[in-house]
C-alpha cells in the first residue's frame, strides 16, 4: 500500500494529440520531428550531413532498423560509435534520443549491389521486405508527441541543412524532393548531376489500363523497359538551373522513400508501406495510395534535391 | 562541451525485436502486453475487471483513446481518477504505465445508445471512425519492448482473470474470444447469456459472391438482415454447457475487436484496422483480412466467454 510502496507509481501520461501541432513554422511551435532511416550500411557522409540539418536537433529524435545479417552487424557498430560521438559532444549537436532496432526477418536478397537490386524479378519480394522493415520501425518508434516523421534512406548523403523546415513549409501532409545522385559526365568529364530515384509519380492512363488488366497480386513499379507506364516521374521534370524555383509543388499519385516528409497524423490514421499489392502498388508508392484513400494528398518538389551516394 | 554540457546525453537505445518472444509462457518470459482500449464511457466493472487480471501487472501497459467531447471530457476525468487510485494502492495492482489519449476528429454520431449506433447505414463511418481511432492509439503507444497487444473494448465488464494467459497459451498470431453478453431472459425470468459480438466469422461463397458484385467502395457488414451472409458467425456456434471445452480453437476469416489478442508483430509488420473498404472489409474485420495477406492467421475461442456490457 501506499506507504511500504518501493515502486514509485508510474504517472499517467495525458496526451492531446490535437494539441499537436503540424504547422509551416515548426521551430517556432517546437514541434518534434521523428528521422527514421532503414540501414543497411553506414556511409559517415550520411551522418555528417544528419549532423548539419539546422532544425534544433532537441526536438529530432531518431530511429533505425537494421538488418541482423553480418553486414547489419558491421553497420550497427559504426552507427553506434557515430552515435555516442555526437550525444556526447556538443550540445547543439546531440538529438533527443536515438533507437536502434535489429530487424527480425531475413532480407530477401543478400547481394547488396545496385544492378542486383534493381533487377526488375527482385523488385516484389525487396520492396516487400523493405515495406516490413518500414513498418516495424515506424509502428515501433512513433509516439505521442511526434508532429513530423521524416524517412531518410541511410544512404542520402547530401541534402541542403534547412531540409526539415522547407519542406514543412509547404504544409502538406506528404511531400518529397527530388533524389538525384552526383557522378562524372563522361562526356563532359565533368560534376554532373543524375535522376536516382524513380518511384515519385503522376499517374496516366496508360498505367491505370495496365492495372485494370493485371491480376490481384501483380504490382507496377516504376522505371522498368518491361512495363512502359508512361507515368510522369518527377525525376524527368527537374528544372537544375541555378536560378531554378525551389518552391515548385506538384501533386503526385506515387512516392519514394528516400526523403520524405509526413505529418505524423496521416500515419496514425493507419497510412503504412504496404509490402502487398495495394491497387497494384507496394511499399512507398504503395503508401501514397494508402494515404490517399484516407483523404491525404501527397505532394513532389521537383526543383529541390537531395543526393543519394553514388556506388 | 562534455563538460559544460548540462542536458544528459541521451542513451542510445538499442533493442532487438527477434529477441522479443511470444511464447505460451508469457509470464515466465516476462513478456510485456499492451492492453488497449477505445473508451467513450468509464464503466468502473471494466475497470474492477482489469485490475482482477492475474498476469503480472508491471508487465502490462495500458493506452486509452478517449474522443474529445462532452462524453468523452467526463470518461477521462472518470478513467483518471480510476488510474491515480491503482497507481497509488498496493503495488502489485499497479501497472507499468498509463497512457490516455484525446482524439482530435469529430465521432461521426453523436447519440452513443445501442440502437442508434447499430443502425445498418451508420456502420460504414461509425466503424471507419473506430478503425481511425484504433490506428491513433496504435500507431502511437506500441513500443519496442512489446510482445503482446490486447484489444480491449471499455465496455467488456467480465472475463476470466486468466484472460491473457489463456488466449497466450494458443500461440496463435491473431485470437479472438468469444463476446457474449449477460441479461436476464424474460421467458425464463432467469439469469442468461446470449450472443454480443457478430464479427468473428469463417468466410462463406456467399459472402464472397457478394464481394464479388459490389463496387470498389461497398462493404459487407455481419448481423443484418438486410446482407445475408450465411457465413459461420461464432457467436452462433457457441457450447454453453458448464463442462464445455474452452480451449476449443476455430480458423475465422473476420475477428471483432472487443477483445482480441494480437502478437505485436503482426502489428509492426504492419496490419492496421482499415478505415477504408479493404476486400470490402473494414475496420476488426477488414484487419484479419490485412493480417492475412501479410501471412499471419486468425483465431477464435467458441466456447471461452468475455461479456460485454448489458444497457
Ligand atoms: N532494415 C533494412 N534496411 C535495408 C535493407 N535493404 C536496404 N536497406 C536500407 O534501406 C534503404 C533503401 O535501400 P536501397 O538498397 O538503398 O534502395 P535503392 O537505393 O532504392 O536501391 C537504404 O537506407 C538501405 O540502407 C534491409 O533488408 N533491411
Ligand atoms: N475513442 C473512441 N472510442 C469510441 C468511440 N465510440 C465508441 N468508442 C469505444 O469503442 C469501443 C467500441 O464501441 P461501442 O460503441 O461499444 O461498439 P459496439 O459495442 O460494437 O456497438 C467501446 O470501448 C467504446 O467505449 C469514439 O468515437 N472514439
Ligand atoms: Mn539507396
Ligand atoms: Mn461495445
């Protein structure tokens, strides 16, 4: 009873999710942002550039899901000893806490290679298994005080410091930059920049006949010979001038994950990756779908980029 | 800065979800249970109900989803002082934490009486707001160190006190008791029991000939005359005698939510409660469907009773 109590009783813990707040000057209003990579290997260039987002990093938590393979054990190590650097440097550095989860299921394919990945036959089953992997991260971290989640692939490597507050100041409920990855012209034999990511779409008709036509269980993915959608991919659409309108929004039908900012409410609303064919489409895009027939719209920055590394 | 630095550096925390069991032996494993539940009215034989739970009660968290209106303002003053008096009492009724949500969308019907809330045209946004309510509440208090979510309506004023250990015992991914309701017969002027919950059911052709021919948007809703179903409901198939076998376990296609165990990896895998027509299902029913397409089953217990509150 109450005096020979050794436990200290645990207080309730009283939380009015419309009191939270998702607004276009988040700093201001304090409000907490969630950074969740899925991560296969640590690239540092991804964690230094983590390090100069300029959003207050007490207001950022993070959380990770890695693979328990071998690799996953060497990246969970360099992550760990990333982590511990920060948290105990500089105070302006540190973020508000740091989840680290090993994933339970085996990953689909073990060859890591770009070429591997992207080869059309594995694309199913590696989405499927990357949506899981979303999930349990998402479904594991998200709390009751989080206004944003912010999904950043381990293997962006660049993005510009204010990433965080100029996407919230679009006030959408999903929005995405355009993911272009650095590499050396060959002809030029220059810096130039390249599409990367090709799962941010418009939709067309032509894709909606081919879904039409296709079984329960087939799914569409996005940057394929085989299967011409003649979607419009944000990729495509980018204007790289330096005088370019950053601030350029279009509306899109399909995301990718690499970077990707949501209000937490459209995933407590039940909007997750769905790793089966949801209306033929999985994982992220899939998640774009699943928002959408929530109410959500999801919405694509094609003059704005971040960078993924470059293999 | 280490040494300047006032804020404590936040650990990382580290947690590996294959780590986590749900085993039959829940308790010898010290395996942590979410007990969660939508509450629109504080009925203190729910409460008496939980605190009579026999599994460790430091290995049990509690979430609440409370919508905000007038109702739901009086529910949390009620469920808070419920919670403070426990938490304060003998330790071994105490729970490990308590988490109390207020919703921040509009219920969909205002009267809350039986007869308005079961009205055939009010189910479709009525459950899609529960499942919208659901989500909320999972979404945002699962954690990393949980094995085990059970769902638990605020108006089920009695079940075994073994409830949990009895439904873990089946190693079953997804198991649903079966929810009846006390009242006394007016033929018999005596003290009965009669069928409550009419979603927990096994598929039928009927039901999927249904499906079959209606649009994209339409769902089938169990326990109207107006949608003969003919599929096997397991509030109808029930073994009442005292002697009856209350282990007997059934396949279902649909399960009800008033009680309802749940391994919380279906969960991170990412089945949620659709608040949109899903195979024409929504909301409990149109999650077995979700779970299902991720590969995991669903279970009933005809014989094992929980009872729901009788207005
Ligand atoms: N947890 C987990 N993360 C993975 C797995 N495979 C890849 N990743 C990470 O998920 C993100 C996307 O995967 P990646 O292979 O780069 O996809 P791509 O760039 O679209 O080909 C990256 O951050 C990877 O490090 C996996 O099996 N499990
Ligand atoms: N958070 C929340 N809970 C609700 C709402 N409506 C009902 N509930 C709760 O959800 C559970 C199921 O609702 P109830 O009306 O009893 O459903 P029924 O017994 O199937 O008719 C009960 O625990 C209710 O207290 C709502 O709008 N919001
Ligand atoms: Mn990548
Ligand atoms: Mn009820």
């Amino acid at each position: 009873s109450k005096s020979t109590g050794q436990r200290v009783p645990p207080p309730v813990v009283h939380y009015h999710l419309n009191n939270l707040t998702t607004s276009t000057t988040p700093i201001e209003n304090r409000e907490s942002v969630l950074i969740l990579s899925p991560l296969a290997r640590f690239y540092p260039d991804y964690w230094e550039n983590l390090l100069k987002l300029s959003y207050p990093h007490e207001l950022i938590s993070l959380g990770f899901i890695i693979p328990k393979t071998r690799e996953g054990n060497a990246a969970t190590s360099a992550l760990q000893a990333a982590v511990a650097n920060t948290q105990s440097g500089p105070e302006s550095k540190r973020f508000a806490s740091v989840t680290i989860i090993r994933q339970d299921f085996e990953p689909p394919i073990n060859s890591q290679n770009e070429a591997e990945r992207h080869k059309f036959e594995n694309q199913k089953n590696r989405r499927a298994a990357m949506a899981r992997a979303r999930n349990s991260l998402l479904f594991t971290t998200l709390g009751p005080t989080t206004s944003w989640v912010l999904w950043l692939d381990a293997d962006i490597v660049e993005t510009p410091p204010t990433l965080l507050q100029d996407l919230a100041s679009h006030d959408k409920p999903i929005i995405v930059p355009n993911c272009y990855q650095r590499y050396v012209n060959t002809a030029t034999k220059k810096p130039d920049i390249r599409p990367y990511d090709y799962n941010s779409w418009q939709d067309s008709a032509t894709a909606d006949q081919l879904a039409e036509k296709m079984g329960n269980d087939e799914i569409i993915v996005e940057g394929y010979a085989q299967m011409p959608t003649y979607r419009t991919l944000m990729a495509h659409i980018a204007d790289t001038a330096a005088n370019r309108d950053q601030t350029k929004a279009i509306p899109l039908d399909g995301v990718g994950g690499t970077a990707l900012l949501v209000k937490a409410d459209v995933h407590r609303d039940g909007a997750m990756f769905p790793p089966f064919p949801f209306y033929h489409l999985i994982e992220t895009e899939g998640f774009a779908k699943m928002a959408r027939r929530l109410g959500w719209s999801a919405w694509g920055l094609p003059n704005y980029f971040v960078y993924h590394y470059n293999e």
